[in-house]
C-alpha cells in the first residue's frame, strides 16, 4: 500500500525526495500538510513557485515541471520510527532511473542517508559528490517543524539557483 501517490513524469527538473508521509500528511493525503512544515512556503520563498502552493495542490507541481516522492511509501509517522525494512532504496532508484530528472533534491538527511548508504555526520547540505541514478543530487535541511533546529534557506536557495542557471 502506498500512503502518498508519486508525482513523476519523464525528464522533470526536480524530484524532492522525503523519507516518508508524516502523520498529517498521510491523514490528510496530501504532502508536506503538517501544520509547522514549511515546504509550500519555501518553495514559493526562493522562487520555485509563482505562488504559495496549499498541500492539496501537491499534483500540480508537474505544471512547473517538478515532482515528489518519498524512499519509504508503505509507511507514515514520524521518521524516527523508521526501520531499514521501511525503506525501498532500489525502488526509488528504478523511478529516477526511469524518470531521469534533471537534479533529485532530498527534503532532510533521513532519506539521504537510506539512499547514499551514508551516515547524517558524513552528509552535507547542498550539491553532492555523487550522483544518484545519474542526477545531480542535493541534500536538503528538513522543512519539518521537527527538524527546525536545523533549518536553514541557503542549501535550497543554491537547488534553486542551479535550476535557474540550467534552464535557461
């Protein structure tokens, strides 16, 4: 059973990558719907978006050529009941294999570290060394309400700035 529906197509310009759909995203079937998330909001801030998009607005992130999934799909809670049985690493890999977007960018270091094999300490912010499935790959600080005391803009205002450089 998957909790939130995948938002990809061929070619995107950036697949964001949670860990998995957080309680009130999976109640109300929409991502990043927790009430302190601040995705939509920076999104919008660092001018990804024309306009702040609500949570339920998720499926039209393909309209700006933009898409969302999560390494753990089967699941939702927090990410600290998380166990590695939880998380479909090759799974995730096929779909941007088959997708081929232009850059992955994960939404907190949990997914990152599943899909990198890569401790948090040994993980940055920002553009990785390496590639995941052939994507320019970004880590992300989480827009969790939870992992606010280790927010910060500047890692996705440099994804942004990346994708504005590469599309024009």
């Amino acid at each position: 059973m998957t909790i939130l529906p995948d938002v990809l197509a061929p070619r995107l310009g950036i697949v964001f990558c949670g860990t998995q759909a957080g309680r009130a995203s999976a109640l109300r079937r929409a991502y990043y719907a927790g009430p302190g998330n601040k995705f939509w909001r920076v999104l919008h801030t660092i001018g990804l978006l024309s306009r702040q998009f609500r949570p339920e607005d998720f499926p039209r992130l393909l309209d700006y050529g933009f898409g969302l999934t999560d390494v753990a799909k089967a699941t939702s809670g927090p990410d600290a009941a998380l166990v590695r049985a939880h998380f479909d690493v090759e799974g995730f890999l096929m779909k941007m294999r088959a997708t081929a977007p232009a850059f992955i960018a994960f939404n907190g270091k949990r997914a990152a570290e599943a899909v990198l094999g890569q401790s948090s300490a040994a993980i940055g912010y920002g553009r990785q060394p390496v590639d995941v499935a052939g994507c320019a790959t970004f880590v992300l600080p989480s827009t969790s309400g939870a992992a606010s005391g280790f927010w910060s803009v500047e890692p996705w205002q440099e994804l942004a700035t990346a994708w504005r450089s590469r599309a024009i």
